[in-house]
C-alpha cells in the first residue's frame, strides 16, 4: 500500500465512526424530543387550570364584594 491508500483507508474509518456517532446522538436528540413534548402536555394543562382557578377566584371575589356593598 502507498501513503495514499493508507490515507484513504484512514479517512474512510474516521468517516464510518463519525457516522456512527452522528447516529447515536440522533437517537439521543430524538428522544429528548419526545420527553419534552410529554412536558408541553403536561404545561399547557397546568396553565389551563391555573386560568381556571383565578377566573373562578375572581368571580366569587367580585360575588361577595358586590353582596356586600349592594
């Protein structure tokens, strides 16, 4: 073999293990992906009865002060 051949054979194992490690943090990226979406679920139903509770509260709040000035 020449240097150029050695060369090549060395570029092509580094080509193959990059590959493999672009592939693995793919997978790791995706399933991040997927736990965060759960989370999004979870906050938007949170934030739904957040709003929830404080229309409530405000309404019976508005109730009792207008009962008792009226």
């Amino acid at each position: 073999m020449n240097e150029v051949e050695t060369r090549v054979t060395d570029l092509d194992s580094r080509q193959a293990r990059l590959e493999g490690v672009i592939e693995q943090v793919n997978e790791r990226l995706n399933s991040i992906d997927r736990r965060l979406d759960g989370q999004q679920q979870w906050l938007r139903w949170i934030v739904g009865i957040q709003i929830t509770s404080f229309v409530t509260l405000g309404s019976l709040t508005m109730t009792v002060v207008l009962k008792l000035f009226s």
